[in-house]
C-alpha cells in the first residue's frame, strides 16, 4: 500500500485499514462513483453531495440543486419508472430504481438509487434523503447496446415497424434526425435528411407533408398521420406515424417518439416512451369515460391501482401533472382491465374498450 496513514488509524496487526468516519464515503465520491441527496419538503431546501454532482458529470455547485433538475438527467425512457417530486412531497413514496442518466457531457451512466422518506408525527411527508450508486459496467452497457440492436433489426426485418425519438427544441421542429429504419427503407442520407426531411415522402406529398406535420408538432399534442413514403428501390409505401410529446415534471415537452408502421402490415403496440408519452396525455375526461367503460367506481379504480381515493378524485379533476406517476398507475390499471387509448382522426385521443 502506498500513501501515508490516516491521522488517529489504530494499530492494525493484520494488515487491515480502518479508515476514519466518512473517509471512506469521501473516497467514493471524489472518484464520483456515489453521492447523496436531501429534501426538505417544508422550505422546499434541496442538497447534493459533491459526489452526485461529479456523477452527473457536473463540478461541485454548478447549478442549483433539485429534484426537477436531476429528473432532466434521468433518460426518457427511464422517467416513468421514478416518482415525481408530487408523489414524494405529497404520497411519501419513494421505491428504489435502477436507471440511465445522461450526463452533462453526453456519457450514459446506470445509477441505483436507495432512500427513505421522513414523516411528521401525524404521518405527512417532512423529508427525504437518499445516496445514488454508480452500477455502469462498460461491458454491460456495450453488450446491452449490442443486444438492443439486433432485437430491433430483427423486429424492422420482420414487420417493418419501428419507433423513433425526436430531441425537441423551441421554436424549432424536432424533425432534424433520420431514424436508421428510414435511410435504411428510403435510400435518403443522414446529410441529405437534415438538408430537407420531407425527401422520403412521394414528391406530390412532401409540401402537405410539411405543412401538416411541422403544424401537428407546434401544436404539441399526440398526432398520428399517414404519408406515401419514396423507398429505395423506386415503389412506394403508405406508411403511418403516430407522435407523442413525453413531458418533464415541469409539463414541459422534453422529447418526441414516433411509432412507425406499413398501414397494411401489422399494427404495432404502443411500448416504451411510445406509451409513456401517450399516458401523459390521457386527461381527466378519459379517465372517467375509462371507468365508466368497465362499471367501475373511483373506489375502484383506487383498488385496482393502488392509489389512494384522494390522488384518484386529483386526477379526474385535473389537479395532477402529466408526468405524474399516479396518472400511469391509473392508466396501467385500466388496461389490465381491458382499456385502450388510441390516436385517431389525427390529434384525438380516444378510449376504447378493446376486451
């Protein structure tokens, strides 16, 4: 062992160091491997270690810490599966995830997350703290990767069905980054794409395309529209998209995906941030035309959920985000019951009874 001893180490006869309290979590964090966080729900005061900044990719107190601005480094696809800061302030729950960040230099990380929550002497949420581990194995990621990409070559090949994420941005349209599917059906390049998107359509769609899609998107609700796409070997293919906004805690729009499909092959189901983006956008309306589909009441759909009756009345009445957990444990229970929410007639979600 090289270096010097800690101060106050105790004689160790058989050759092992006890470090003092807390050097040990100190050495973890300089190398940015763990950190921790604290909420006070009361002042609303939020702290990070100076490990969870470094897992983030970010220096000691570069920004102001938050529950809404580590959620901005949590990957789209892994949002759903951890509380929003209503959840924590208001339900007291917390469940220990394993999930992807981006961090501020665009490097994937895979954290797992532990905490606990504090209650006042009546049972409401005062508190919460946690400490984030990084599990990222190099390996893993890459052979995960691997895997993930055969799996959608594969589905591609057999059902030409796809989905697709769009980064958004203000003011501008999100349609600015090919998808492999489509260079791969269309014969169009990436470079050629970003020139002028609208090059996959037949040229007696592309000026309705564009006008019609860049529209649907400004609007920023899920769409969904069929066009005549040109492929590579000079015939043609109708082609239809459904796109869904998935939003941040904050209801802002954080990113796009598409479904994609031959209008005369197999219909693809709604998966992924597919169906998280399109569970954000079921509305109070939809809930109860849900319900009242399969004779159940508010008390029913807590149970089946297991939400409680308040956080069911809240949503029916429009007083939860559309990031909110408790809106895709409502929907979750819904479809085990047999309900579907489908876009049709363009931007309209609608609620079907599909068993």
């Amino acid at each position: 062992m090289t270096g010097t001893e800690p101060d106050g180490a105790p004689d160790d006869p058989h050759g092992i160091l006890t470090f003092p309290d807390g050097d040990a979590l100190r050495l973890l964090e300089a190398h940015g491997l763990t950190g921790t966080w604290a909420w006070n729900f009361v002042t609303d005061e939020y702290a990070w270690s100076p490990g969870l900044f470094r897992l983030l990719g970010l220096a000691p107190g570069a920004v102001r810490p938050g529950y809404h601005r580590f959620m901005s480094f949590v990957h789209p696809d892994d949002r759903a599966q951890l509380e929003t800061g209503t959840q924590m302030m208001r339900e007291g729950v917390f469940t220990g995830s394993t999930f992807r960040v981006i961090r501020a230099d665009g490097a994937v990380r895979l954290l797992t997350g532990r905490s606990t929550i504090y209650v006042t002497p009546e049972g409401r949420p005062r508190a919460g703290a946690g400490v984030v581990l990084d599990m990222t194995e190099p390996e893993f990621l890459a052979a995960s990767h691997r895997e993930n990409q055969r799996r959608r070559r594969a589905l591609f090949a057999q059902t030409q069905t796809w989905i697709h994420t769009l980064p958004n941005a203000p003011h501008a349209s999100p349609v600015r980054v090919a998808s492999w599917e489509i260079m791969s059906l269309t014969g169009v390049t990436q470079q050629a794409f970003q020139e002028n998107w609208t090059l996959i359509f037949a040229p007696e769609e592309r000026a309705r395309a564009d006008h019609e899609i860049s529209a649907r998107f400004a609007a920023g609700r899920p769409f969904a529209v069929e066009q005549t796409l040109a492929l590579a070997r000079g015939d043609r293919g109708l082609f239809r998209s459904v796109a869904v906004p998935v939003r941040g805690d904050d209801g802002r729009i954080e990113t796009w995906a598409t479904l994609n499909g031959r209008v005369d092959g197999p219909r693809p189901v709604p998966s992924g941030i597919v169906r998280q983006g399109l569970e954000q956008a079921v509305q109070a309306a939809h809930l109860r035309a849900a319900r009242g589909l399969v004779g159940w009441s508010m008390a029913d759909l807590a149970g089946a959920s297991g939400l409680s009756l308040s956080t069911v009345r809240r949503l029916e009445e429009g007083g939860e985000g559309p990031a909110s957990r408790s809106r895709h444990a409502a929907v979750a229970a819904l479809r085990r019951a047999g309900i579907g929410f489908v876009v049709i007639d363009g931007d309209t979600l609608a609620v079907v009874k599909v068993r």
